[in-house]
C-alpha cells in the first residue's frame, strides 16, 4: 500500500479550477516532486494535502485512511509536515524556538503547569531545546542557535523551516520550492540537506523549478499544468514526454 | 537570555517592597495600589495583544463583572467575600469562552469590533440593572475580611496587590516560555505555520483570551473591595481603550513592559492634573509622541537601543 494515495482530487475558487481530477500514489520512502509551470497548482496541491484548503471533490489517503478536508493540526499529529514557498518563520521569536515549535504535538502544552513552572515541564523543555540545536546543526544553522529569526539571511530561514518541519518527527515532510531565491551554491547545499532528509527515513514531497535538484533527487515525478496532471512517472520518462516538452516549451502539441 | 528575563523579576520584587518605605503618605500609597492593580490586568492583556496577536477592546467588560460580583453577591445575597471573587472570576471565565469562539474566527478590525461591543454590552447591563447594580451611581462594595481578619487600611492592600503582581510576573514569565506560550508567540508570528506544526490556532486564542478575562474579573473585584464602591465607568469603553493603551506604551510582547506602561498611564493623570482641564489634550499629545518615536513601545525599544533586549 502507498503511504500517500490521492484520487480524482479537485479544488475550485469560484470559476478557477486550481487543481482538476489529480490522481498519483507516493511510496514510503522515495523522493517525489511535483513540477510545472507557475500557476500549474503546485502549491495549491501542497496546501490541499497538508489540509490548508479543503477539496472540492476527491480522496487523499494516508495509510489507507481518508485525510481530505481535515484540518493542519489533525494532519499534523499523523505525521505530515510541510515548509512554504513564501517563508513562515516566527519572526518574533529566536530561530532556536521557531524549531521548538516544530515539536509542539511532542510536549505537555498545559497551561497551569506551564504558568507555574513545573519540573516536569522545564525538563522536557531543556531536552527539546538539546534537540533542537541537533536539528540546526543538521541543517546547517549551527552558527545561528542563539539568533533572533529577524536577524537571519533569506537563505538561512529556509533551512530554519525544513529544522522546523523536521523537529515534528515527521513521516512525511513537504518542501514547497525549498532553492527558490536561492544561489546556486545555497542551492547544492538545500540538495544535499533533502538528501540527507530522504536518508534519514522521511518521506519527501518536493515542489521545485530547479530542474537539476528535482532531476538528480526524485525517484518520481508529477508534472502539472492548469491544474491538471500532465505526466507522472520517473525523471527519464517525464523527461521525454511529448506533452511534458510541449508544456515547457510552450509548443502546441 | 532567560536568566536575564527572571532578574528584572527581583528588581520588581524589591521595589514592591522597599517601595512602602519611601511613599511619604497615604495619597502615593493609593496611587502605588492602583498601579499594582493596573500592572496585573495590563500584564493579563498583553499575552493576549502582545504576545498571541489578538486584540480586545472589551476587557473593562471583564474588569466590571469582577467588580460587581464583589458588590452584589455579599451585599444582596449575603455571600462571602472571597466566594463572590471566585463567581465572578467564574463566571467571567465562562462567559470568555462563550463568546470567543465566534468572535477568534474573526481577524483584525472585526475582532476589534466584536470585543468593543461586547464590553459595550456589558456596561449597559451594569448601568440599566439598577435594581441590583445602582445603576449609574454605582453603589457600596463590603470590606473584604478573611479568617476574622478585615482588610482595611491601605498598608494590608499594598502588600496584597504586591504579591499578586510578584505572582503574575512570574506566572507570565513562566507562560512565555513554556510550550504554551511558544504556541501562543508562533501564531502571533505566522498562523499557517503554527498550524501544520499541529497548533490548534483557535483554542490557544481562546484560551489566553478566558486567561486575560479571568485576571481582569479578579483585579476587578479587588479594586472594588479596595476603593469600597463601584460605578459602571470601571467598565466603560474609555477603561478597556486605556488598558490597551498601557500594553502599547508599554511595549507589546514585553512583561515589564506591560509594567512601565500600567505604572505611567496610572500616574499620568495625577501629574497633569495641574493643566486643569487641558490634562487630556496633554496627555493625548505625549500618547501620540510616544507611538512617533516609540512605535515598538518604552521597554522594547530602549531595550534594543542599550542592546540587551528582554
């Protein structure tokens, strides 16, 4: 059984179909990445499977069991996680708890135990906090452990986001364009970190336009445009579909 | 970084107790005590303006449940004191949690709106309720006594707003940085973000919301024993729009903030009242120069400016 199975997965903003009839299955495992143009739905997708938008029409399944219009924090508890294309960082805490944060579903949230400082709770926390510098060291942040988030460079709050994501412990992490705006230097080193990331056991979902990241990282890809799925299948194959050539190249087929 | 945030903690400690020392008479000891009172419920509001993002301008409302539940339940049916003190902080809680749901799937200026209406609903009650509230002229609260003793001079209330405002400091110190309270910062910082970490967004606004609510209905009932009598102005719209305005000068997302911010506003009015009459032009004028060159608020921005930060 896949770890993710979408079926006929629609979404409509009034008149815009945004994502049409979309069906793919993602093994446990593997590397996927979804590409196409700008506008092709990309994003939209991410935002439907990680339950930011509801669907109009369709199923996604994880583990066989029907996820489709359940809310960010439920998905969150079965082990999806996600970064974003235009960055959410907490700008107003440091980079260290913006991973903390990351762990919230893994600790005592109580608010009487945490308003009267209870062992029990300042324990944890210092446990988590060793944790977290583990994950910006595996990232590659260890320089900015004690930074404010507000303080750190463009490509820097990237990886912050996938320390973050991580730090859920996640089964499947989504990277929504993670070398978008970034040098082609910042971008090897983003390749070599969702390398890592897929090693390390996690499903990754990647959507991205660098073509060399996608081609060298992903076991499959899904390419759409308009909202519809316009090839899916290995970088070889993908790469040689007339459809897949035409849409790129912008040729009437 | 939080060792520093817990030092200012015994400065604020040892000034609420070398403080009665040096207050030369009953009139700085009275203007001390309304500070205290302010700082504990500017101290509840900013968690919820500061530091979660969320805006009320309803929380005189909740000052004014507090306040009467002190006033009518002992005095019309007899109940005790402390026991009023817990309805009213009850049924303040319950009533937060009512209304917050609707009103937290609302953003920004409808959220301003809907917390101003419901402390505007609530003032009417007060004011046309006039059989059990006095209406406008308010009435008479009872002494507050426990175990036989009475609290009566301004010496006992000094040293009780004292170790309330000790306790909320470091009860907020210890919310803030707590899984709670990151919670709370990260979906002031980015609401997406905060959800698919897992954060359910609408019941961490709703809670620190009860929480804000519940700290105004105690101070409320406090105030009322203090000062001994009670008029709707305590819940009136211009007291929910000055608690605000504490959290802003003060700074927001900054717990001594929320101090400085309760211990000037609370004192502004006694210095200018010299202007006879003009005090309310000068001090919307010092507001309006405090926001130009102080948009971030006191303690933040001189925070920054000596580069310590909170």
């Amino acid at each position: 059984m896949p770890l993710l199975d979408v079926t006929n997965l629609s979404i409509h903003f009034g008149g815009v179909k945004a994502v049409q009839d979309v069906s793919f299955s993602i093994d446990a495992g593997i590397v996927y990445a979804v590409i196409g143009p700008n506008g092709a739905g990309k994003t939209t997708l991410f935002n439907l499977i990680t339950g930011v938008y509801k669907p109009t029409h369709g199923e996604i399944r994880l583990d066989g069991e029907s996820i489709g219009g359940k809310s960010p924090d439920e998905l969150a508890r079965r082990g999806v996680a996600r970064t974003f294309q235009n960055l959410q960082i907490c700008m107003n805490m440091s980079a260290i708890e913006n991973v903390m944060v990351g762990a919230h579903l893994r600790l005592d949230r109580n608010l009487v135990k945490a308003a009267l400082r209870l062992p029990s709770i300042t324990r944890r926390d210092a446990e988590l906090r060793g944790e977290a510098l583990e994950l910006m060291r595996f990232v590659g942040l260890e320089k900015y452990a004690g930074a404010r988030a507000d303080s750190m460079p463009y490509g820097a709050l990237k990886r912050l986001e996938i320390a973050r994501a991580l730090a859920m412990k996640p089964r499947v992490i989504f990277l929504d364009e993670p070398a978008a705006g970034l040098n082609p230097k910042e971008t090897i080193e983003v390749d070599e970190l969702v390398r890592k990331v897929a090693d390390s056991g996690i499903t990754v979902v990647l959507v991205e336009h660098d073509m060399k990241m996608v081609m060298n990282l992903s076991d499959r890809i899904l390419v759409l445009d308009y909202g519809k799925k316009l090839a899916e299948g290995t970088g070889e194959e993908v790469r040689r579909n007339p459809d897949v050539i035409a849409a790129y190249l912008g040729a009437h087929a | 970084m939080q060792k520093r945030a817990y030092f200012g903690l015994y400065i604020v400690i040892a000034i609420l107790a070398l403080l009665p020392l040096v207050l030369p008479n009953s009139f700085y000891m009275d203007l001390a005590i309304r500070m205290a009172i302010n700082a504990v419920i500017v101290l509840g509001l900013n968690l919820l303006i500061g530091f979660a993002g969320q805006i009320s301008l309803g929380h005189a409302g909740f000052l004014g449940i507090g306040a009467y539940a002190s006033a009518v339940l002992p005095t019309h049916f007899g109940w005790h004191p402390l026991l009023a003190m817990g309805a009213g902080a009850a049924a303040t809680g319950l009533l937060a949690a009512l209304v917050a749901r609707p009103i937290f799937k609302l953003k920004g200026n409808y959220l301003a709106m809907a917390t101003l209406g419901l402390g505007i609903i609530l003032n009417i009650a007060l004011r046309n309720e006039a059989t059990w509230t006095g209406g406008p002229d308010g009435m008479p609260v009872p002494a507050f006594g426990l175990f036989g003793f009475e609290l009566s001079s301004d010496k006992h209330w000094y040293w009780v707003v004292a170790i309330l405002l000790s306790v909320s400091v470091w009860a907020s110190l210890n919310l803030i940085d707590s899984p709670f309270g990151r919670a709370l910062r990260a979906l002031h910082g980015s609401e997406v973000a905060s959800r698919v970490v897992g954060v359910d967004v609408v019941r961490y606004k709703v809670a620190i919301f009860v929480l804000s609510a519940v700290f105004a209905s105690l101070m409320g009932s406090i105030t009322a024993h203090y000062v001994g009598f009670v008029t709707p102005n305590l819940a009136d719209f211009f007291h929910s729009i000055e608690l605000v305005t504490m959290v802003v000068i003060g700074g927001m997302a900054s717990v001594y903030g929320s101090l400085v911010g309760a211990v000037l506003l609370t004192a502004l009015p006694q210095a200018l009242a010299t202007f006879e009459g003009w005090e309310t032009v000068v001090f919307g004028a010092i507001l309006m120069i405090c926001m130009i060159f102080l948009p971030k608020g006191l303690v933040p921005t001189l925070a920054a400016k000596f580069g310590k930060g909170e």
